[in-house]
C-alpha cells in the first residue's frame, strides 16, 4: 500500500485556469489512514455560469475543427497518461483506497477510453447517397454544444474517462462534476488534457456536490447530462434534467447475481467469484453481490472461503471509502446475522495496524441468505457476497430476475446450454460466462438494465456516439440539368 502524502488543494478548472473564490470547503480525506488530504470547493451556480460561459465561447472554434484534427489531441494526451501511469496510480490509491494493482488497471483502461475516442474518425463517417438524379442526402453528426458530466467515488480516473474523451473528440464542451470524495484525479486529468494541447475553455471541472449537480440539471444551456453513481441519485438527475429538457442517460447502482452450477470448474469458480466480490473492496458497480448456488456446491462454497482468506486487508485488499461505510456495510453483515443467516468468513472489525484510522472491511461471506433479507436486495458495496442456494436452475434465474437492479450478472458452468438458458433469461445488461467480472472491453459498450441504468443506449462505445451528437441532414442539388422526381 501507498504512503499517504498530503496533496494541493483542489481547485476548480474554468477556461483554462484553476480557481477557487473562497466558496465554503469541504476536507477531502484517503480512507487508507484517515488523513485529510486535501481540501475541495462546494461551488454553486455562479461558478457554474462561470464554465458555461466559457465552454460556449469555446465551443465556436472547437466544434469548427474536423474530428480528425480534434482527435490529436487525444493521441498525444493517451500518451500522457502512459508517461504518467505511476503518479496517476498513485493519486487513485490515495484518493479512493484501493490498492495499487487495482487502481493501475483503473488508469490503463482510461487508455484504452482514449484508444477508442481517437478511433472515431474511421467509425463516424456519415452517410451520403444521390438519392435521384443529381440530388444527394447526406447526414452528419453534429455535437450538442455545452455537456456536464457527474461521476461518482468508485472509479475517480476512468469513469470520467467513459465520458469526457467522446464527448469532446465528437466536438463538445465538457464540464466535469467529480465525486467530492475523490477530486484529486479530475484536477490531473484537466492539467494533462491542457498539455495535450486542448483548447481553453474546451474541457472544465467545478467541484462540489448535490447542490452543483441540481444546477447542472437545471442549467438552460447545456445540452446533455451524463451521470454515474447510485440508483437513488441517478433517478433525482435523470427526472430533474430530463424534466429541464435535456438528453439524460443516468447509470445507477446495482446488486449482481453468480449463478454457479454444480459442474462448474471448483478452482476457476472460487478464484472469480471471490475476486469479482472483494476487488476494489466490492466496490465495483461489476461486483459479485449474491452467489445463487445450485444445488450441490458446497465444495464450491468451501474453496471460495480458502480464497477469502487469502486476502488481507492493508496488503491486497483496499479500504472502502468512508467511516460511514465501513459502518454502512458491518450493519447489513450484523442484521443478516441476526435473521440467521452463517457467516462462513466475517470481515467486520477488521484494523489494519499502522493504519487505525483507515476504513477497512475485510472479505465476508455470508451462507443461507434467504431473498427477503435485507443483504439480498439492498446494494451493500462492500467486499461482501450473500450465498442463497436454490434447487435447480430455474429457480436461481428467478431469483436474479427478482433484483429491481440489472447490471450484471454470470453464470459458472462447464455447459454450453446451461449458460446459454442463463444469457437468454438473465436480467441484466451485461452477463458473464465463467467471467466475475463481465466488463465489455472497448468498442463493445458499458450499460446495464432496469434500475441500473435510465435513459437510452450505453455509456460507452458506439452507443456514446449517439448520445454526444445530434443528426443534420441536408439535401442538395447543384445542376439545373438535372431531371428531377416528384420530391425534388
Ligand atoms: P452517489 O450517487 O452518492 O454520487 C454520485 C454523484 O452524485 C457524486 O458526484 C455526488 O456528488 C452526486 N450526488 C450525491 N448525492 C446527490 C443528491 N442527493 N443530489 C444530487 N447529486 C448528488 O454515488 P457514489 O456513492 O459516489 O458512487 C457509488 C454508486 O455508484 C454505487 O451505487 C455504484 O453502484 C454506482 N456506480 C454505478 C456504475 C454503473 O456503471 N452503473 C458505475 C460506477 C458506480
């Protein structure tokens, strides 16, 4: 684990420049030792107006330039975040706690967001077609203008990077909302992204929290909201900034069912599930929540508790971002327990010594979790995983169809057509097969289902491209000569 080293204080972004105009702060504190790192602004409307007002002067210029030359920005600003893979690691792992192999392979995908935004110009091609003699249509994809995007504590480098690299290279204006618990990364991103070459103004980052992100909502000229973080919030943002009509799509939490069979191979099975519950302290949006177990699994079960104990708070395992949910997280555990439910592996109580101030909660597994317990339907986000065991397959596709969330969810079997009954009947938006973790690696794209996810489309991919642009459609006809059809 990293040594905690007190970082500059966060600033807000606008054209070009950091500011901070004595707004009421807020600590910002790594949840590795307790230490207040930093401190944050709590901005409100007037600097929001502020990154309006330059993100549209900037638009002007920005959205003139060809995709193929915006895109150069991003080539050299990938680079940039290669160059400074180590640092920006390391800001991830203060900021948010989890260890350094994680938040490295946090960092490199935002490499790999950058790899597909600098793609765009052999995928956004427009279309074009003489439609009769002499006469042509064509459809462009045009941007928006000015966009926010509000992401959430979990993922503080590459879930701004789902968003703000598309949003830009297809011509947009940014303005960031960042978690407040985790705003060191943003303040980084902006600084790289102006040495990459971007254009004042272009890209802006104001800090704070709900009372930044309801005038976000409510802003008359911007466009189009994205917004990552739990189903709570994600419900408030897509009605407010739908109801002010704007383009909304609002990714919300989740609770991830593994289906695991009883052919499934023991070693894989462990080995996935108890790494997709406990990486990044189950704090992933990916995370293995519930374990419906078929059947007979016990050895499964057994293997997957030798696992847990091979993880150790401090050395391989983060902390989990607050006091608060280090407090949140132990409650579910004590109340499953006190329903009856076993606890094979208890992770509660857990101090790291040196670090008696970190917010830690070690590996739990909880068996005989029954579907109207709390713990089986309330998203924990924690290194946590409920076991409810069901008699045959059918009833553990039940019970996952039962979950008002739809992220993910994975199927551990050695039979193609078991997997395939789950594939088809699963609902979630992204399944995994003998995979804990189903992320879709770029250019495939990242969005769940049912409360998971409100608006239309995905995140990422392709789908963003439909999001961060709007058509223009023109007809044309330049030679008199030519003989026209009844529209033309
Ligand atoms: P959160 O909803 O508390 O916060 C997300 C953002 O909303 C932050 O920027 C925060 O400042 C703002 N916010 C918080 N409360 C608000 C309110 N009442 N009104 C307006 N804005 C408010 O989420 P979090 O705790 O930062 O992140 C964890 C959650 O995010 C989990 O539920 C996790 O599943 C979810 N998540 C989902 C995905 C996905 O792809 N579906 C990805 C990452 C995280």
């Amino acid at each position: 684990m990293n040594a905690v080293t007190k970082q500059p204080e966060v600033k807000n972004f606008i054209n070009g420049k950091y500011s901070r105009n004595g707004q009421k702060s807020m600590d910002v504190i790594s949840p590795l030792d307790g230490t207040v790192i930093s401190s944050l602004p709590l901005s409100g409307m007037d600097e929001l107006e502020e990154a309006v007002k330059a993100a549209e002067q900037a638009f002007v210029a920005w959205s003139g330039q060809t995709l193929k030359e915006r895109v150069q920005v991003f080539f050299r600003y990938r680079n940039l975040l290669e160059e400074n893979l180590d640092e920006l690691t390391q800001l991830v792992t203060i900021e948010n706690g989890k260890t350094y192999g994680e938040a490295k392979a946090e960092v490199m995908k935002s490499i790999e967001l950058c790899e597909f935004a600098v793609s765009m110009p052999q995928i956004v091609t427009n279309e074009i077609q003489e439609v009769s003699r002499g006469v042509e249509c064509r459809i462009e994809r045009k941007p928006l203008g000015v966009v926010a995007c509000i992401s959430p504590f979990n993922f503080p480098n590459m879930v701004p990077h789902w968003t703000v690299p598309n949003a830009l290279v297809l011509g947009n204006c940014v303005i960031l909302k960042p978690s407040e618990m985790v705003p060191l990364s943003a303040m980084r991103m902006a600084e790289l992204l102006k040495q990459a070459g971007l254009p004042d103004g272009v890209f802006n980052v104001v800090n704070g929290g709900k009372e930044i992100v309801e005038a976000i909502c409510d802003h008359p000229r911007i466009e189009a909201v994205s917004f990552v973080g739990s189903t709570h919030v994600a419900k408030i943002v897509y009605k407010r900034a739908s109801s002010n009509l704007k383009r909304c799509v609002a990714l919300g939490g989740a609770k991830n069912h593994l289906l695991v069979l009883p052919d499934a191979h023991p070693q894989m099975t462990a080995d996935n599930v108890v790494a997709s519950m406990s990486g990044c302290a189950g704090q992933r949006c990916m995370a293995a929540a519930v374990m419906v177990g078929v059947d007979a699994v016990q050895h499964i079960i057994d293997k997957m508790v030798e696992e847990g104990k091979k993880i150790i708070p401090g050395e391989n395992l983060g902390s989990v971002i607050s006091q608060a949910a280090k407090e949140r997280i132990e409650a579910y555990i004590t109340e499953a327990e006190q329903q009856g439910a076993t606890i094979l592996l208890d992770g509660r109580n857990t101090i790291v010594p040196g670090k008696e101030n970190g917010s830690y909660v070690g590996p739990t597994i909880i068996d005989h979790v029954t579907p109207d317990m709390k713990i089986a339907k309330e998203e924990v986000f924690g290194p946590v995983i409920s076991i409810i065991r069901a008699k045959d397959l059918d009833e553990a596709i039940s019970i996952e169809n039962a979950s008002n969330y739809g992220n993910a969810a994975a199927v551990f079997t050695q039979s193609g057509g078991l997997a395939k009954k789950v594939i088809e009947r699963a609902s979630a938006g992204m399944i995994g097969v003998n995979i804990g973790v189903p992320v879709p690696r770029e250019p495939f794209s990242f969005g769940g289902w049912n409360e998971s996810k409100f608006g239309v489309g995905d995140i990422t991919g392709k789908s963003s491209i439909e999001f961060w642009t709007q058509n223009k459609k023109t007809t044309t006809k330049w030679n008199p000569e030519d003989k026209t059809n009844w529209m033309s």
